[in-house]
C-alpha cells in the first residue's frame, strides 16, 4: 500500500507541473477554467472531489495533459498468449509487446493538431482514460492496468483545480510564454527537464489556506 500511495503522488505530481506549464502558456485557458470554478465552488471554500463531475473543463485539461504527458510512456510489457493480428501486423505467440501510449497520444494519425494544447477536444467527447479507449491509455488497460488509476485521477484533478481556484498564476517578471521550456527528462516517467518556475498570488479569503479539512471546510 505505501509503494502504490508514493507511486500514485510522483505520477500526480508530474502530471499537474505539466498541466500548469502548458496552461501558462494559453492564460485564456486558466481564465476559462477560473470562472468555472468560481461558478460551481465559489469564493468560500475550496474544491472538493465531489465537485469534479460539475467541473467538466478541469476534467477535460486532465485529459489534454495525460495525452501529451503521459506519466509513464510506455505500458507495463504484454505477452502475446497466441498468434494474432492486429493492424494489419502479424504477432505471433509469445510476443513481448510494449504500448508506447506517449507517441499514440501525438500521433496525428489519432488527434487532430497533437502537438496543440486544446482540452476543448474532450468536452463533450465520451473518451475516458479509464482503459476503454485505446487512443487514450495513461493508466493502462485490463488487467495489467493501473491499480491506483482512481487514487491518481482524483489527486491530479483535485490538486489542480484547487491550485487554480486558489490562486492566480502567471509567469516571472520578463518571462514570454515562448520561453518556457517544455523540454521533458526522459526516463521511467517523464518529468520537466528543468522544474516549472511560476508566480502563485492567493486571490480567496486568507483563513482558506489554513488548516483545511479533505471536505474543503476550514
């Protein structure tokens, strides 16, 4: 339990420096997403995971983030039990077979405009990252998937939309959106090359940002 609760908080963690490094990029993003939040939560709390269903923009820049930064960029190796063919491709039986779901996730045979930032291509779309849908597979699928799938989403999702509802962000003094670098680390996941530098000022009532219940109440 303690090795998937510390696997589960690297991927998170990962996952929402991206999310916040693409998102300084297109401010019009965050502003979009702030005034969802403003709507659903308000200004008197903070976001619970009860909110997130009524959140369908944070859901969808969760998505838009896996897809192009998937944690992990390759999946846990598959074994072909038989001979099979798939594509067009001939497996035959005992295969090792790795999904290379970073290069799916940019793949323009799949996406439109991959290399754009765009979470408006999930609103409104059915595509889930729970394992049903193979142009999406940042958690894996079946039975080798993810067993901390549930734990991470719901970190990664809550994380961010309490980092955006509780504080406006934009880049340092003298920082142009094209000079921050999204150059990536390869390696088992797939981190910043350089951390993400930001500028974070809390825009709720100060008593908010002390001791927080996980409901959201202070």
């Amino acid at each position: 339990m303690q090795d998937l609760l510390i696997a589960g908080g690297d991927s998170a963690s990962v996952t929402v420096e991206w999310a916040l490094s693409e998102l300084l990029r297109k401010p019009e993003i965050i502003a979009k997403a702030t005034e969802d939040l403003d709507r659903v939560v308000g200004r008197n709390r903070l976001v619970t995971d009860a909110d997130i269903p009524s959140l369908p923009y944070i859901e969808a820049i969760v998505k838009e983030t896996l897809r192009m930064h998937p944690f992990a960029p390759l999946l846990t190796p598959r074994l072909s039990r038989e001979h099979t063919s798939v594509a067009g491709y001939d497996i035959p039986a005992g295969t090792r077979v790795l999904v290379n779901v970073w290069a799916i996730g940019r793949d323009p045979a799949v996406w439109d405009a991959p290399g754009e930032f765009r979470p408006e291509r999930f609103v409104g779309s059915r595509l889930d990252v729970k394992g049903q849908d193979f142009e999406l597979l940042p958690f894996g699928s079946g039975r080798q998937g993810c067993p901390g799938l549930n734990l991470g989403l719901k970190m990664v999702q809550v994380t961010l939309a309490n980092m955006l509802h509780g504080f406006t962000w934009r880049l340092p003094d003298g920082m142009a959106a094209d000079d921050l670098s999204m150059e990536e680390k390869p390696r088992i996941s797939v981190p910043r090359m350089v951390p993400l530098l930001a500028v974070a000022e809390p825009k709720l009532p100060e008593h908010l940002y002390y001791f927080c219940k996980f409901d959201g109440s202070c």
